[in-house]
C-alpha cells in the first residue's frame, strides 16, 4: 500500500502520485529497497523508518 501528501502554504492543484519525494516515511522495513530508494529520493531527503533498534 502506498499514500502520497502534498504540504504547502499555497493551494495545491495537482492531484497525481509523487515520483521524487522530499521526505519518505516506511512502516515496514522489509517493503524499503535501498537501490529504489537512492534513485527516486532527491538530495537532501528526510528518511523515516520505524524497525528495531538492532536492523
């Protein structure tokens, strides 16, 4: 399952999936394919994963 947000001050318009996020948030560990990851983040992307402390 996936779920796009888009935040702004103005009034947003577009209503698509986001291809190239700014920040990503996982639930799940195991759906995160780094490869996949570093190829649609955009430099000086937030990353949030919850997983256990040890992975």
């Amino acid at each position: 399952m996936a779920s796009f947000l888009r935040v702004d001050k103005e009034k947003i318009f577009l209503k698509c999936e986001i291809k190239y996020p700014n920040e990503l948030l996982s639930f799940d560990v195991s759906l995160i394919n780094p490869e996949e990851i570093r190829k649609l983040m955009v430099p000086g992307s937030t990353i949030l994963l919850n997983a256990d402390k040890g992975r």
